[in-house]
C-alpha cells in the first residue's frame, strides 16, 4: 500500500513560493483571444493559462502547471454562478507594445505583461492591484504546487479567510493554512504555540478567500479608497501569507497557493468591501431566507442522553422563563451510534417526545455525522438490521480502500469516531463497549464513509433522512464530524492528521463545456476540503426533498467556500477560556466577510479549559463540577446575544451543566435580560438577513463595514461591532470580577465620526444628549448586568414583544422606533423592512412583505414635524398582527398634533387605551419622551406626522 506520506500535511511554514527552487511564468510566447473577447489564453512553452472576464470588475485566472494541460472541465463545489455581469458587457483589448496587453471592461483596466507575465489592475487611472514584480504566478516544474504572489499597498488591511483563530480582525502579518481539521480546543498543529491566540492552525472549515480594504492608499497606489478580493478555489491544502517574515522576507507582498491542482483564482475589485462580498457571494452563491427560529437562542449539550434529561432541559428554560427556540441532541440519541437512527431505549416514543416540545415551542436538532457504523450490534447488543446503511451499501455508495497507484481495492475503508469516554455518568450500554480497568468506557465506532463526490450518493444519502424528517418531525440538522473526523488513535499511516489518508481514492464530478459530466477518481489530498460541501449539498437536498414547503437548516462543524448555500457554521471545540471568548468576535465577522453569514461559537465553551472553575468527577452516577465560571459564561451570553447563530453547548461528559438557568442568580437575571433584547430585536436581524440574501452584506459586521471613511474605526475593529446598519455594540470581553485581583469592568467605547450616537435605553429611560461621532468613551463602566449598546443618530429599528419562543405569539405587532437625527427619506436611505411568515417555503415564491420605511424632521414656521412614511415596495404576505407602532423618539415635549395620511389622530392618553384602541391612536410617554403611534396595517403607503 502506498503511504499517506506521499500527501504529507505541510505546515504554514513548509510552503515557500518566496525562496529560490520556484519558476516564474516568464514570457509569454503566443497569445489568443476568443470570439466573445472574455476569454484569453496565453502560452508558454509547453504550458499554458488562461484569464476569462467574469464582469465589469472580476476576472478569473487558471494554471495548470502541467505541460499540454487544457481547461475544458469545471470541478468546483465552491461555485455556482460565474456571470458577475456579462449581460451586456463590452470588453475591448489591444496590444499597447510586443509586451503590454491591455483588457478594458468600462470599470477597470487590466494589463497584462508578456515579458515577462505579470497582472497589473487600474480603476479610472488608478493602481489597485498587481502582481509582485518578477513573481506573480509561480509553480516548481515537475511539481503540482502552485502559487500567486501580489504586492501589499501601503495602508491595506485584510480579512475574510473563513474560519480562523486569533483575536485581531485584521489578517495582515500572519500565515495561514486551508484544510479541514478536527482541531479540538485548537491545540495544534500551529506555528509556534497552539491555541486559540494563534491563527497559523488548520481549523474545521476552509474559506481562501481574501478581502483587501484600502480606505487611504498612499504611494503607488494613491488615489480614491478602494477594494479587491481574491478567492483560490482550490480544495487541496492551500495557504495564505500576508506579509509575514516566517521563512523569508515577505515585506509588501502576499501570496495564496496550494498543494496540488490547479492556480484558480478569481479576482474582484469594488470601491468598498460591500463590492467585493457582493461579487463573491454571487460567484459562491446565497441561500434563501433561514427559518425564523434560527436567530433565537439554542440549546445543545453532549450528555443529554436520554429523553428525561433532554426534558429536564427544556421544562427549566420555560421555567426560568429564558427565552429558547432550539435544543440540539448529540450522538446519545442513535441506536448504538447508527447514524440516522434514534435509541428507543434512551429515547422511546421519541416521535411523541418531539410533538410535547414542539407544543412548547421548541425545535429539534440532531446529530449527524457522515460515518456510517459497522458494528453489527444495535443498542440492546442483538445484531438487528441497519436499514440506512444497508441502503447505502445497495447503492454502491460507500468509499473502497483503494490508495494512490495501488489500483481498486475490494474491501470498505474503514474509519471510526472516537466520542471521548463515558466515565460512568451515562448509564445506557453501547455494545460491545466495556468500563475498563480505570472505569472508563470509550466511546467509539468503527464504519465506513460515503463517496460523496458522487451525484448518485449524495442524493442517496439525503433519502435516509426520512426516519428523521417524516417519522419523528426532527426541524433541523446538526452536521458533525465534517472532515470527516476520524479516531487519532487508528492505525499509524493516520499519523496526526484525525482525518481520511491523504492517499485514499475519491470521487469527483468534472463537467465539461458542453454539461458532461465524467468521473475521476483522485487522492483525498488533492480533494480533502471540498467533502464536506458535497456532504453539505447531499444533506440539503435530501431533506428539501423530504419537506419541500417548510424551510430547513442545517448548522455545520465544517465547510468550504460556497458552504452557505446550504449551511450556517459553528467554530467547532471551543474551550472555557477567555481566549476563546476573545476570538468569538473577530472570528464571526471574518467569516461574515467570506461568504457564511450564520456563524457563531459555543457559548461557554464546548471542553473544559482555563475558564472552568473546577475539575469534574463522577459522584452517584452524575458528573459533578467541570462549571464554567459565571462571570465568563454571562459575558459570552450577552456576546452571543448579537451575534447570528446563538447556541450555548458544552461536554455534559465533562462539565455538570452550563445553561444559564441552572446559575445562582443573578446569572439567569443578567444572561435572561439579553436573551429577552436579542427576541425583541430579532426583526433587526432578520431584515440584516434578507439584505445579505440579495447583496451578501453580512448581519454581523465590522465597523469599517458601515462607516469605512473614518480613520478612528480602524483602531477599535476587534472587540466592537454592529447588527445591522445602526446598531453598535460594544461587549466586555476581558475578566474582571473574578480576576485576580479583582478589577473594575471598564472598557473604553469609540463612535464612528460622522454620525451622531444614543446610548441604548430601550425605551426605558428618555435618551441622553446625543454624543458626537469620533467621540472615544474611555472609561464606559459596564459591570455583569450591563453591555455598551450605542444606535446611530436617525436611526429606524423595528422591535417586537417578547416571546418565550418564536411563533409563540400569533399576533406580535412591531414598534418601529425612530430616532432623531438626520433624515431618511430617499430610498437609498429608507430602512427595508421584510415580513414573511418565517417558516414556510412561499417567501421563495414571492409570499413575502419588503416595505421602505422612511423618516424627516421638517421646521416650518416656527414648529417642527417629525415624519414618517411607510411605503410596501413587494405586498404579497400580511403579518398576524393588524397594526404597528410607531414610536418617535427623542420627544422631549408633548406633540401638538399627530396625523395619518392628513387626518388627526385622537392622543388616548396613557398605554393601556393605545394597547386597547381600536382605530389609530396616539399618546405620549413623558416619563421616556416618546410619542407612541398606533397605526392600522391597512395602507400599503401611508405617512404619521407628529407636529410639535
């Protein structure tokens, strides 16, 4: 058998395009152009590339370092779309000299040397973009490696990269590895120390894209602010070094490359990074709409083992009254982990169970991770049929052990899970496990894996949902072990890379120009990253299938590139530490600038770590201690809280327990108190969401997202951000009353110039004088009850009641508040408010509400009016509730007047008569200086005028 050695794992440092040994492309000796005038192909020697004009500001170039290599067969997982603005696209080129070749698109000029090959991009003039002198494209002869080098303008910052550690935004001065790892608490392989700190590690998911942003470019590249991206589509291992002196001297430049396969690269440009996601995410394509119940607060625990504890759960949430939509069972709910499969001995009459939590609101997630067991013995230590493996062994749709140049093997690859070890808390059998000498029961499972480079597989797999799906009414899945992750402690050939052998052969799809489609079998190496996608793609499909007209979710360990066409992502085994805590952040928005617009980390923690306050033991059967400090677990909650996917899970194995409920006070208090704003505002997120369905614009975002032209954001992108537009939040993410010693909970706030900032009372208390933008609060107190929350001045933020869960309430009316400050009364500026009913399928054909909501202030004649306009742009849904609230804020004296549409309202006078009126009404609040509207949804344009 050959050796998974002929595919080592190199790590960041080990991948060196800027030493000697490496070739240039050179002069180019032909070149050609096709009859569209897109697509050009320039040779050298034996070997050739080619660069195809995707739109006005994207181009794509592809080297295959091979000689005589063609480029007629598409293989990307990562790409769905490659017009990012053809249709009617005029795309000249001339020969400027024997070595100048210049492409003109009408937004950008590319210039093309031929003596030798490099890439130059201007734009109106401008240099943006180019590859470093003498390098750009750069391969070894008689090697796969392939690799790109470009020049660092001065002053540019970089982000994106997907998934990756560390606690800075910004990307510059480090290098990066691309291949998915079950890096559990992150604690290797790294360059210099592990951890959380140290984004040199491979983590679960694989994104190489990178987002350039210069607001101020200076020298060569001075000029007007501009963005460039650059995603290598390349499943093998990949890396990224962004100027940083590991192994060479690096300075000015960046590179991107990989292992093997071709250089694939696609290149966007744009006057913002807004540009830049919008082209990458039409390239990497955009899921629909998510079901609504996502955005609200979930619950998971590896531990909840039978349906007693799993309802022990739920029944605490309701009765903390802490607000929950998800609860996310592991692996204890197979038979005998069977994927697929439920445990009627853990879980009997789990269909019913399923129907009980529904009827308080609950939805239902479990585990699913693509091995598939061999272990002939069910739960009950009987050998019972596996009906979804043996569908899957009838289709032909599980890997062979055949390896690289050792020709097809006859026999299964045989893998296996390592679940960690029951230490005598879970009392239920997994035969033919046994409690060893130290009392400890490993738990594992040996099996086989799907081949899901196949279309054929990939569609099986996505039947043998149906027990799940039909049979028991599960709501979503949780995608585990994407990898896939496999037991370190298998034979040596494994080594440390917890995952496939890199020599282990793999399906994959080649399409070619004219929609064939052939087959090829490759290395795990060549291939690795994508397996997830096709797992990804195999799983939305099938469950689509299975219920076509209710939306589905799936919450993923892992991904690559174009995951979130089916997906949201988890950052995988996080630890109870600070660190942790400090990288959940920039971590998020990083992955928001790469395409995944649903990410977040394990509130807690998943493992035991520094932030644990004690080590557990097992007494009476039940794990005691292993708790994560309280003063760590509210600071993630009220983190966790903004951010887009909001799930608090942990090692029941491990820890006793980490749901907030099951705190002391005044945990529950101050983690119930944001909990209870994230629920209320959850229609800020939800219209966040829509925008990024149509532009790519992430929920979550960094400051120079919304505000790039203020040089003071740049300083404070790691620990401060928006939800949305206008929404600023500025969490403590540092210890304080459990340090030692003990220090005070300040931290300091900085307010993007330019706007006008409240500081958030939620209508509790009347707003403050508005602080001016640019303002830097240095010495904001916030102790465990308390997170800075700022909104822009004009801001327009619609809120709802409370529920316990989503849909809980059959007529939940919003109170559109409006805050004073600039006017917004032009569409571009209006607030898009979307409305659909949040669960179906029918928003996607068109069964949804987007209304503009406008407002102004106007002085005339010695009074002033505060308006608003709500106009619906799309009408084809009506919400529940039959009227709003409008609430203007910032109404420091009773208005004269308040009309509708010209007719005057009646002012009731207090909230209960506004709460019970039945026809438009109004009153003012002097306690909060707000001017409450009640306003009937009968006009799909109508326009409230409060004159004071």
């Amino acid at each position: 058998m050959s050796s998974s050695n002929s595919f080592p794992f190199v790590p960041v440092n080990g991948f060196t395009p800027n030493n000697p040994g490496w070739s240039s492309v050179g002069n180019i000796d032909s070149w050609s152009a096709d009859a569209s005038g897109q697509n050009f192909t320039f040779v050298f020697g034996s070997r050739s590339l080619v660069i195809q004009i995707l739109g006005p500001t994207a181009y794509r170039l592809r080297f295959n370092p091979a000689s005589g290599a063609t480029y007629n067969a598409e293989t990307s997982t990562a790409v769905v779309s490659r017009d990012l603005g053809l249709t009617g696209l005029n795309v000249t080129h001339s020969l400027v000299n024997p070595g100048l070749l210049v492409i003109e698109t009408g937004s950008i000029t590319i210039q093309i040397g031929l003596a030798p090959f490099a890439v130059q991009v201007l734009r109106n003039g401008q240099l943006i973009h180019q590859d470093a002198p003498g390098q750009g494209v750069l391969y070894i002869p008689n090697q796969q490696v392939i690799a790109v080098m470009k020049t660092t303008p001065p002053g540019a910052g970089y982000y994106g990269l997907g998934e990756k550690a560390g606690s800075q935004i910004t990307k510059n001065n480090f290098t990066y590895t691309f291949f998915n790892f079950d890096n559990f608490t992150y604690n290797g392989p790294a360059l210099g120390d592990p951890g959380p700190l140290n984004p040199t590690e491979p983590l679960y998911c694989s994104i190489p894209v990178l987002v350039e942003f210069n607001p101020f470019p200076s020298g060569a590249f001075s000029g007007a602010g501009f963005a460039t991206g650059v995603f290598l589509d390349n499943p093998a291992q990949t890396f990224a070094n962004i100027a940083s002196n590991d192994y060479s001297d690096m300075t000015g430049k960046y590179y991107m490359g990989a292992l093997y396969n071709e250089l694939d690269y696609y290149f966007f440009a744009g006057s913002a990074v807004p540009d830049i996601l919008q082209q990458y995410t039409t390239l990497t394509g955009r899921s629909p709409m998510p079901p609504r119940y996502v955005f609200g607060l979930h619950q998971g625990a590896y531990g909840y083992y039978d349906r007693y504890k799993l309802a022990a759960a739920a029944n605490s949430y309701r009765g903390a009254r802490i607000p929950c939509d998800g609860l996310h069972i592991d692996v204890d709910f197979q038979d005998n982990y069977r994927t697929f499969t439920h445990s009627e001995m853990k879980f009997p009459n789990a269909q019913e169970l399923f129907s009980d939590l529904h009827g308080i609101g609950f939805k239902m997630s479990t585990n699913i991770t693509p091995i598939i067991t061999d272990n002939p013995l069910n739960q009950e230590g009987v050998k019972a049929p596996y009906t979804q493996r043996d569908n899957l062994i009838a289709a032909n749709a599980l890997i062979y052990d055949s390896r690289y140049q050792d020709g097809e093997s006859p026999d299964l690859y045989e893998g296996g899970v390592n679940y960690g070890n029951n230490r005598g808390n879970n009392p239920y059998p997994s035969p033919p496990l046994q409690f060893n000498r130290n009392g400890l029961m490993p738990l594992a499972a040996p099996g086989n894996y799907p081949d899901f480079g196949l279309a054929a597989v990939r569609e099986k797999w996505g039947q043998q949902y149906q027990h799940l799906i039909d049979d028991l009414g599960l709501d979503m899945i949780w995608q585990d072990m994407t990898c896939p992750a496999i037991d370190p402690n298998l034979p040596p050939e494994n080594e440390y890379y917890k995952t496939f052998p890199q020599n282990l052969m793999m399906a994959q799809e080649a399409t070619a120009a004219d929609g064939t489609i052939t087959v090829n079998y490759l290395p795990n190496a060549q291939l690795h990253n994508s397996y997830v996608n096709n797992l990804l793609n195999g799983t939305w499909n099938g469950i689509n299938t299975l219920r076509p007209n209710t939306r589905n979710f799936i919450i993923a360990r892992g991904g690559y590139a174009g995951m979130q066409r089916y997906a949201g992502l988890w950052t995988g085994d996080s630890a109870s530490s600070w660190d942790f805590l400090s990288i959940n952040l920039p971590e998020v928005l990083n992955l928001g600038m790469s395409g995944v617009p649903i990410s977040g980390c394990d509130i807690g923690g998943f493992a035991t770590g520094s932030g644990t306050t004690t080590q557990s033991s097992v007494i009476g059967g039940s794990i005691v201690g292993g708790i994560t400090n309280y003063e760590l677990l509210t600071r993630w909650m009220q983190l966790g809280a903004f951010l887009p996917w909001y799930r608090n899970h942990y090692d029941g194995y491990n820890k006793q327990f980490q749901e907030p409920f099951a705190y002391g006070e005044p945990v529950p208090t101050n983690c119930r108190k944001y909990v209870e704003l994230r629920y209320r505002m959850m229609q800020v997120q939800y219209d966040a969401m829509y925008q990024w369905t149509k532009s790519g614009l992430p929920v979550a975002r960094p400051l120079f997202l919304n505000d790039p032209q203020d040089t003071g954001v740049y300083g404070h992108l790691n620990d401060q951000f928006f939800v949305g537009g206008d929404f600023l939040v500025a969490p403590i993410l540092t210890q304080h009353e459990t340090a030692n010693p003990p220090t005070s909970p300040v931290r300091g706030v900085y307010l993007p110039a330019g706007s006008d900032w409240y500081s958030f009372t939620d209508n509790t208390a009347p707003l403050a004088a508005a602080v001016p933008g640019g303002t830097y609060i240095s010495n904001y107190y916030a102790d465990l009850t308390l997170v800075p929350i700022y909104i822009r001045a004009g801001a327009i933020l619609p809120f709802s009641n409370l529920e316990q869960w989503v849909g809980q309430l059959p007529e939940n009316p919003l109170t559109i508040n409006f805050y004073p400050g600039p006017d917004r009364w032009t569409d571009e500026a209006a607030y898009e408010l979307y409305q659909d009913d949040g669960i179906t399928t029918q928003a996607q054909a068109g069964k949804f509400r987007l209304s503009r909501v406008y407002q102004q202030t106007v002085n005339s004649n010695g009074s002033v009016q505060r308006q608003v306009r709500i106009a619906r742009v799309t009408d084809n849904y009506a919400p529940g509730a039959k009227f709003i609230y409008v609430a203007i804020l910032g109404s420091i004296t009773c208005a004269k007047q308040v009309t509708r549409d010209g007719t005057v309202l009646t002012d009731v006078g207090d909230p209960q008569s506004l709460e019970y009126a039945t026809a438009d009404a109004w009153y003012w609040n002097q306690s909060i200086n707000v001017v409450f509207v009640k306003i009937f949804d009968n006009k799909s344009d109508t326009t409230v005028v409060a004159s004071y």
